[in-house]
C-alpha cells in the first residue's frame, strides 16, 4: 500500500500549480497515512465505492449476527436473517453459514451421545452435560467453542472405568526381573517383596517405592518390568525442572492454551485408569511463584486424596487410587522433605566392573544387535573389548555411556556389513580392478578368524567381524581416560578423596602447595562453606601437631603458617563440591606436603575430622569404594564407625581391596604413607572414645 501510494505521489504532475501544491502537501505528510489519504481523494465513482464495500458490509453483519446469535435464542436470529436480505449476494452467505451449522449441530450431538455413553463419573458426566447444552448455543467462530469442545473430548478420551486386569503371579514376576536386569539383588528383592504383598493384599494403600541411584542403573527399567510383570500399561512421567504447579494439576480452563497437567494427559496417553506411572527425577523439581509442583504431587500420591485428585483443567474429581506410583531420583538430599516422607527409598548404587561386562553381554549387546539389525554371526565383542570401553572410555556409576559406546560400535559395523552385502550382490568393476591390492592389505592387517576393522573398504569384511582394541580406537577414537593415578602423586602434596556425588562415587585429587608469604590459605575448586570449614580445620590440626609429627615449613620453623601461604586445590575446579568427607584427605594431603614425603598413590581415602584428630563417619561408601576400585586404587581408609557400610560391597570388589578402620588421624597417616608416619615419642596418642 505505501509502496503504491508513493509511486502515485511520485508521479504527479509538479507543473500544475495545484498539484503541486498537492503534492508538498503529501510529501509533508507520514508515509503510513498516505494509503488512508489517497483512498479517499482517488477519482472513483460512487457507484463503484459501494461494489468494493458491500462484501465489507455483510461480512460486519455477518459477525455481527453470529455475535448476537449467542447471546438470544435461535428463534429471533432466524427473522434478522430474513431482515437482512436485501440482495441475492448477502443471501448467499446466511445460507452457507447454515449449512456448516448444520453439520456442526450434528457432531455436537454426537459428542453428546459419547458422553451419556461414557462411564464417566456423575459429576462429570453433570458437568459436560452442561458444556454441551453451552456448546449447542455457541457459534463455532468463537475461541470458546474450541476450547469446550476439546475439554467434552478429553473427558469422553479418558479412561473412568476402563482398566487392565492385573496378573500377578510372584514367582514368573521373579523369572522376569531376573531375565531383565543383572545384579541389583537387594531392588530386586525389596521389589518382589511389594509385590508380594500387593497379591495377598490386593490394595495399593502403602508407601511409594523410591529408586534412588546415579543415572544408568536401571532404575527406570526396572520400573517397566514392574510394569510388565503385572500386565500394566507403562508411563513415565519426567519431573526434572518441573517448577509449575499447572505442570502436575493443569491450568484452568479460563485461559487459552489451558491444558490439563501431566498426570492427566498420562492417563489419555495410557487409556486406562491403572498403569504404572514413573515419577522420574522427583529430585529435580523445581519451585517458583507459579506454585510448588512437590506440594501437587502430594496430593497425587496420598492414599487418602488422590481418590478424587481434581485437575484444575477438568475441574472434576478423577480417582488415581488404581495408578502405582513409582518414583526415581539421583539423590535424596533434594527430594521435599514431605514427598520423601512419602515414599520408600531404596538405593540402587552403581556397578562394579564385572556386573558392567556381565550386564553388556546379557543384555545391552543383544539388545544393541538388534536395534542395528545385526546378528552374532556379523560382530564379535570380546569381554576384554568390553572392559576397554568400561575403563578407557567411559567413567561412570551406571551403564548408560557403555551402553552408548556399544551403539557407536554396532552402527559403525552395520556401515560395513551394509556395504559387504552391497558389493556381494554386484561388484563393479573398479572393485575387481582394485582387488589384488585390498587382498594383500588385508592379509596384512587382519588375522585369519577375524577382520580388523580398520581393514580396506573395498572387500567384503569375514565374518564375525571382531571388535579388538584397534577397531575400538578407530570406531571410538582414542581412549578418554587412562590410569593416570601413579603419575599425579609422583610429588609431595597431593591426596586422593573420595567424593559422593549424585551420578555416584568418585576420585578427587586434593592438591596443595606452599609458597613463602604471609600465612595464608587459599581454597579454590568451587568449594562448599562445609568443606572451607574443613580444610581450616585440617590446617589447625597440623599446626598444632607440627612438633609431634616434626612437620616444619620451608624455613625448618614447625610453625607451618610462619612466612608460608599454603594453596589448597580440589579439581575438577568447574564442579561445586561441598561436604565434609574431604577433611581425612586435606590432612594428608598437607601432612605429605610439610613432611616432602609420597602418599602411596593406591590408597584414596574419606572422612570427616574434628579439631582433636578424630575421625567420623561419613555418608554413600559404597559408592565411594566402588569408584576407588573402577580407578584401580588398592587401599581405602575409611571412619571406622563406617565398618558396617562394608558389608553391602560385592564379595568380589572387597577382595581387590584392603580397607583400612580408621577412628583418628594418626591411623590415617600410619596408613596413608609407605613405611608409616612416625610420631615422635613421648607426645600422647589420641583415641576415639566415639
Ligand atoms: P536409570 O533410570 O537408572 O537412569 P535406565 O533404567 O534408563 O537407568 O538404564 C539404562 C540402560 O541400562 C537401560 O537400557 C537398562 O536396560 C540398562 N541396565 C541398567 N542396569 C541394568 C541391569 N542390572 N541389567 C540389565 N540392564 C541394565
């Protein structure tokens, strides 16, 4: 419009004084108003002004009488249409409109036939009647049509009364979990346990079970065997970042885009009113001033309300009683106090090396072959293979980057198998010309049985085709992590920890070094207030033992901090860290630094102290032994109040391990360096009377 309307301008005539009195005028004027302006000085003729807005007209009346329609009875918007009909064009329209009316009034009827029909309950059934009677009266134009129309069809979708028939039968529901998941006895057994109970009781009433592990566990896929095993529909439910409370409970209907909330929509998803629903991540919901999502979720899985949980977008009690509610998360630390009162945790931990290889080749191979379309008879994964990945490739408490490692591995096989069998079917020419050369290089590179990876591209690949470490190098690249635990305590000053975090256990290098200044410390590696505290702690404690263990600074003086900035640091420095389990590791880290000797570099270590040299018990063992022993270290020291934790280690990884009680720090140090670490006589001992 402006483009045109300035071209007309442009072309005026400027030699006839009025125009071109004209034109300054318009060209004074703002280029948006120029359409406005020139419409209406244009030279037309009357007759043709009223052709162009007759249609304008009628489509006002149109709405007009649509509007007007919802608001009065049908009867007298009939004799306005006839009011209304001064010429045929205009006649025309009312009439379309009457027939998709028509059309309309019929798929009302319809929905409402759907919903006398449905096992709604009464009060929804009350309530969508009254929809529909609001419907009937609406024009199809109005946003509110649509919106009450898809809430009368959510409610004719979901599923009041239809459920699936439970067969539970404990001893096939053990074959199955044991079928599908390796390991994890005392999940599998807890599970069994519930289930158990649930056939001779035949109600859901009672706590909520709680997987609690690092991600990769199966905490989830035990859950769909749950499933499974009760012959239910499965939904998973995922929470993590869930701060909205409308997310659990929905939105009114009031405004557009209103929807209902999650569990609702898992309900049409599923189409029956008892699945299995798993509430994954209830550790990472989230709070914000659109309401508390933890306190939503309470309501939903309390036995005594969740009979007649009311989303806000149905605005009608709907009974959750028969949904088994199963949650996940990967630690309880963050889970709403009220919602862990709720539910029964039971921890999942990690893997050691030889579940991993056993769990890849029982179940994550096959499966992997499968998704790939491979057969065995194509690839061949050797357990050594296998605990490549698991020690040079991935670092992990679960199993999920293996798994993935074992996706890249399949993929980059099914290229070659693909192409093998393209060039068995028709082999070209180049191939034949080529094909001396590739002979010779494969006898090169490849063993009789097997064919190495990297061998040409230009044959057919043997079958099985082998994965060994080669091939892993070339499919995965080089390996990410190496042992390189020796090689980080080759000097005085550094300790390894040993870290609980919510993806499981970990190895933590705690490294410190002295520098002449004005007896400072500095703490960096992003550390928590709790372990700040600790590490002041463990300086304490030095000092004031500086004469026993005949620990001196650069100058010889046993006043460590005298002239001396000490510099403690935790990598990874882009990870928070906080807790007080480090203080065990400080101390030795900084007993080897003032004394110039090694820690011995097998032994990581965890506990937390006191300003007497005591130590106390820390938190996730487990965890913490398990990653000590993926890392290969051979001595842990932990609290000896800890003892207990021992026994739920894995026969097998205890074996590889010597575990040293430890109840004060001289046991730490005796432990922590080769040969011991001498106290000079006639300075007291310190025992735990804990
Ligand atoms: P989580 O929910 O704990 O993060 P998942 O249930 O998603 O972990 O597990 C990741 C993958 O690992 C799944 O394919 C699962 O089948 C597999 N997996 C984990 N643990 C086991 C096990 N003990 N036995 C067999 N497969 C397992």
């Amino acid at each position: 419009f402006i483009v045109c309307s300035l071209q007309l301008v442009e072309m005026l005539d400027m030699s006839v004084p009025a125009v071109a009195k004209l034109r300054r005028l318009l060209d004074n004027l703002p280029r948006e108003a120029l359409p406005d302006i020139l419409t209406s000085i244009i030279r037309t003729s009357n007759q043709e002004k009223l052709q162009m807005t007759i249609p304008l007209l009628v489509r006002q009346i149109e709405g007009l009488k649509l509007l007007q329609k919802t608001r009065k009875p049908k009867q007298d918007d009939d004799k306005r249409v006839v009011a209304i009909r001064p010429n045929r064009r205009i006649n025309h329209i009312p009439s379309a409109i009457e027939d998709e009316e028509e059309e309309d009034h019929d798929d009302v009827v319809m929905l409402e036939k759907k919903i006398r029909t449905s096992s709604m309950s009464e009060q929804a059934l009350k309530v969508c009647l009254k929809e529909i009677k609001r419907l009937k009266k609406m024009p199809q134009s109005m946003p509110e049509y649509a919106l009450t129309r898809n809430y009368l069809e959510l409610m004719v979708e979901l599923p009041w009364n239809k459920s699936t028939k439970d067969r539970l039968e404990i001893r096939a529901a053990r074959i199955l979990l044991d079928n599908d998941h390796y390991a994890m006895e005392k999940l599998k057994k807890r599970v069994l346990e519930y289930l158990a109970v649930r056939q001779l009781k035949n109600n859901l009433k009672g706590p909520i079970l709680c997987f609690v592990g690092p991600p990769g566990v199966g905490k989830t896929s035990v859950g769909r065997s749950i499933a499974k095993t009760l012959g239910r529909e499965f939904h998973r439910i995922a929470l993590g970042g869930v701060c909205d409370q409308s997310d659990i409970r929905g939105h009114r209907r009031t405004y557009v885009g209103s929807m209902p909330g999650r569990i609702i929509n898992g309900l049409k998803t599923v189409g029956v009113n008892n699945p299995v629903f798993l509430l994954d991540e209830v550790d990472k919901l989230g709070k914000s001033l659109q309401g508390d999502p933890a306190a939503a979720l309470l309501e939903v899985l309390d036995p005594e309300q969740n009979h007649s949980f009311t989303d806000h977008y149905l605005n009608v009690a709907f009974d959750l009683s028969q949904v088994l509610f199963i949650a996940t998360a990967n630690t309880t630390a963050t889970i709403p106090p009220a919602l862990l009162d709720r539910m029964e945790i039971i921890q999942v931990p990690g893997y050691t090396q030889e579940e991993k290889i056993e769990i890849a080749h029982r179940h994550l191979i096959p499966k992997q072959l499968e998704q790939h379309g491979l057969t065995p008879q194509q690839i061949q994964i050797p357990q050594v293979t296998t605990l490549d990945i698991i020690t040079r490739y991935t670092r992990e408490a679960g199993v999920r980057s293996l798994d993935r490692k074992l996706g890249a591995i399949c993929r980059a096989v099914a290229v070659k198998v693909a192409e093998g069998q393209h060039k068995e079917a028709k082999p070209d020419r180049a191939e034949v010309g080529e094909g001396e050369d590739c002979k010779e290089h494969v006898t090169e590179d490849a063993k009789p049985e097997s064919i190495s990876y990297t061998a040409d591209l230009a044959l057919p690949p043997e079958m099985p085709i082998l994965i060994d470490f080669h091939a892993l190098k070339d499919i995965l690249g080089p390996p990410m992590y190496e042992m390189e635990v020796s090689e980080r305590l080759s000097q005085p000053g550094v300790a390894i920890g040993l870290a609980w975090t919510p993806l499981g256990g970990e190895i933590m290098f705690v490294e410190a070094s002295r520098m002449e200044g004005e007896g400072q410390l500095t703490l960096t590696g992003q550390l928590g207030d709790v372990m700040k505290e600790s590490a002041h702690l463990a300086i304490s404690w030095l000092r004031s033992n500086a004469k026993r263990y005949q620990l001196t600074n650069a100058s010889g003086s046993f006043d460590l901090l005298d002239n001396t900035d000490i510099h403690l640091h935790f990598p990874a420095g882009a990870v928070t860290k906080d807790g007080p389990s480090a203080g065990v590791t400080i101390v030795t880290c900084l007993a080897s630094l003032f004394s110039g000797r090694l820690v011995c570099s097998d032994v990581a270590m965890t506990g937390e102290i006191t300003l007497r040299g005591l130590v106390l018990p820390v938190g996730g063992i487990k965890d913490k032994v398990l990653a000590a022993h993926r890392a290969g270290l051979k001595r842990i020291i932990i609290p000896r109040r800890n003892e207990k934790d021992l026994e739920e280690i894995a026969v097998n990884v205890r074996q590889d391990l010597t575990f040293v009680l430890a109840s004060c720090l001289d046991d730490v140090l005796n432990a922590a360096f080769d040969g011991g670490f001498a106290v000079k006589p006639g300075v007291e001992h310190l025992s735990s009377k804990l």
